[in-house]
C-alpha cells in the first residue's frame, strides 16, 4: 500500500489545532493509503507543542517535530518535508484554510502519474478586499519577472510525489520562497482549483509589512529583473544628460552664460542622487541574500523529533 505523510506546520495553533486534527483525521479514514501526519512545531509561545504531544498519544498516525525557535513558515516546511520517507507528501496549513476533504482529490490524481498537485484558489473567503487585492498584484508582477512561472493564486497547499520531494531536498537555498521551489522542480504538475474558507481560529501570522517582505523574498530569488532596472535607467538618465547638456552648451554660446540655472540644477542633483540611491538599494537588497547565503547556517535547528508508532 503507498504511503503518505501529512506535513503541518503550525505557530501558535493552539486554538484551532484539535478541530483541525479531528478533520484530517475523518479524511486520512476514508482513504486507502497507508497515512501518516508530521506536525511542525514552528517555536511556539503556546500550547501548540503540548497538543501535537495528546494528539500523538492519542493517534498512533502522528509524528511531531519541534524547532528550536520560531524560523518561518518556509523553513518549518522544509523541515517538515525533510522527515517525509513516505511515497508522497501533502503540504497543509493547520488553520483550516485549505480543506483536508481535498486530499483524495490530490491523491488520485497523484496515482494518475502527477507528481505535483497543488490547489489554485478560486477565491479566498474572509480576507480582506486589500489583502485580496495585494495578493492579486503580487502574482502578476512574480508572473512577468521570473524565469520560473509560479501559477497564480497558489499557496503552499499541495501533494509532492516522492521524486519531487527528492529533488527539493538537493534546493538548501536559505532564501526559500516555497512555492517557488515547488514549480521549479518541475515534472509532471496539476492544478485543482478550490475555494479557501476563513481562518477556522486564531489569528494570522501575516501583517503587510511581512507579506511585503516575502514578496521581495520571492522576487529576488527567482528574478534578477530588479538589477537591470538600474541599468536601464542609468542608460535613459545618461542619454538625456547628453542632449540637456547639448542645449546649455547651444544656449550659452548662442547668448552667453548669465549665471542662472539654479533651478535646473537642483532637479538634476536630486533626481540623480535618487536614482542612485535606489540603485544601490537593489543592489544592496541582493547583496544582503548573498551574504546570508555565503554564511551557510544550517536551514532550522530541531529540539525534539518523535515519529509515529505507525509499522
Ligand atoms: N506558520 C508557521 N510559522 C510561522 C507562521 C505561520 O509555521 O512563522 C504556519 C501557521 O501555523 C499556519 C500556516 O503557517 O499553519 C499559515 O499561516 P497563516 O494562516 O498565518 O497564513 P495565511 O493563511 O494568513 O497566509
Ligand atoms: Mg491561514
């Protein structure tokens, strides 16, 4: 019988985490696959640990995971997806945003032969017009700056086949824009698309300055756009430097050279001065990734790891 593994990352789910066990749960039942359900511990400050623990007493499906610290989303996934021996992974947010009841969806169509079947939302209830609309933008601008298309309206809600959690595990970038990362392995991928319910309980962990965060994350680890941004309008800037530069020359050899201009100068000054920080800004911007790569600190640091009692 193929196996899968459930990978939940969670911080601070205490409130919902029962609810989302029961759930998942009644859905693993009804399936005939061998199942299996990692819970991540992404460092939190409640009692989210202490319920994986009475969750795993209770199921003999359960395996928990606990990082050292909070690391992120991205990086209690990884994590999570580094422990899965399993046929297949299914990648699940534990506020029951995406729906365990489409897990067989995935699961057959992973028998058909895809090796990536992720959830493409339809709509996102609960959310609101700003955060819908931001996320929107988001997608079309990753859309026509990567090199690697990243579909729309996609989250982290997926099954990988074993070959394509294989060739995950070979991506140890510390910048890691999971959905990203999961186009980019390419084979053979599907969409489903559904609809995303309200938060089930608790809050979300996201505010816009972290959201605005993880899009330059996404940006510059999967296009280099940015960079030739500054090349371009160095270039356009020198070009009209050029023909401003002809016309104060024409101008002061035609009718002499009062001292004026200090208008002019000033806009060029400034404008200049701008262009260059911003430049230097995206500059630094990768620059920052780089050294935190070149640091290569491990990925996450684990505190506990109990796999299930399963076989
Ligand atoms: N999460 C995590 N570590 C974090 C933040 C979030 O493991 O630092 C988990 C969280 O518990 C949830 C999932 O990632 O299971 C999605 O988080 P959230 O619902 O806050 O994001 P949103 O759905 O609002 O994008
Ligand atoms: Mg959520």
């Amino acid at each position: 019988m193929p196996k899968l593994t459930v990978v939940v990352p969670a911080y601070n789910e205490s409130e919902g985490l029962r609810d989302f066990h029961a759930r998942l749960a009644a859905v693993l039942d009804g399936m005939d696959v061998a199942s299996e359900v990692l819970y991540v511990d992404d460092g939190s400050r409640d009692d989210t640990y202490a319920i994986m623990c009475a969750l795993q007493a209770a199921d003999a499906r359960v395996s928990t995971l606990k990082l050292s610290r909070n690391f992120g989303k991205e990086l209690a996934l990884t994590a999570g997806l580094d422990h899965v021996d399993a046929d297949a992974a299914i990648v699940i947010d534990a506020d029951l945003q995406d729906p365990p009841e489409l897990i067989p969806t995935f699961v057959a169509h992973w028998r058909e032969g895809y090796d990536v079947v992720y959830g493409t939302r339809a709509s996102r209830a609960g959310e609101t017009g700003l955060k819908k609309l931001t996320a929107t933008g988001f997608y079309r601008v990753m859309e026509k700056l990567s090199s690697t298309p990243i579909p729309r309206d996609t989250g982290d809600f997926r099954l990988l086949s074993r070959r394509a959690l294989d060739a995950l595990k070979q991506v140890r970038e510390r910048q890691r824009f999971m959905k990203g990362l999961f186009t980019w392995v390419g084979f053979r991928q599907l969409s489903v698309v559904y609809h995303r319910d309200p938060r089930h309980a608790g809050q979300t962990k996201w505010n816009y300055w972290k959201l605005w965060n993880f899009a330059i994350d996404g940006i510059t680890s999967f296009s280099g756009a940015p960079l030739k941004v500054a090349t371009y309008v160095g270039l356009a800037t020198a070009l009209l430097a050029f023909g401003f530069g002809l016309w104060v020359l024409g101008k002061a050899l035609l009718f002499g050279d009062p001292v004026r201009g200090y208008p002019s100068l000033m806009l060029v000054v400034l404008f200049l001065g701008g262009v260059q920080l911003m430049a230097l800004g995206v500059i630094g911007e990768y620059l920052g990734r780089l050294y935190v790569e070149a640091k290569q600190r491990p990925l996450y640091l684990i505190d506990a790891y109990q796999p299930s009692r399963h076989d």
